[in-house]
C-alpha cells in the first residue's frame, strides 16, 4: 500500500539555498519611516513618570496626614469677666 494513498494530503517541501549567507540583509535600508511624531524621548517620558508617582504618593501622604478643623477660637475677656462676677456672686463678695 503506497502511504500517499492512504493519507492522500498536498504536502510540499520548500526548498531554500543553504549556501546563502545569515547576515547578507543585514545591512539592506528598511523603506518604511518610523512614525516619530507620537513618541518622546526617553529622559522626557521618564520625567513625566516621576511626576505622576509624586501626585500619588502626595496624594497618599494627604490621606495620611488627615487634619483636623483649627480648634475654636477662646472665649472672648468678657466671658471670663462674668465668670468672675458670676463666682463672686456666688460667694457673696461684691466688686
């Protein structure tokens, strides 16, 4: 039985020079432009990067260092005033 009867598949083998060289197209100009008008540099993208980690870690450390509303101011002379003439009232001593 001839095993190309029983698989019966369109098999082809490509045959390729092996005496051409590995590096013989190394050195041919790629026709295409790199699209360069979307790209930065690296130093620039790095800095944009640093800075993005610095809103972060401010805006963690503003979570962080939550502060509390500034107390209320202290009563005014005059309250201390009548708590004084309240207490000497209470005492019976007059002013």
């Amino acid at each position: 039985m001839d095993p190309s009867s029983i698989f019966n598949c369109a098999v082809r083998v490509k045959d390729e020079p092996i005496d051409v060289s590995l590096i013989e197209n190394n050195c041919n100009i790629i026709d295409k432009i790199p699209d360069t008008q979307n790209t930065k540099p690296n130093q620039e993208r790095e800095r944009e990067r640093e800075r993005e980690r610095e809103r972060e870690r401010q805006s963690e450390i503003d979570v962080a260092n939550f502060r509390l509303p500034p107390p209320p101011p202290p009563p005014s002379k005059r309250y201390y005033i009548r708590a004084a003439v309240k207490s000497m009232q209470m005492t019976n001593i007059c002013i």
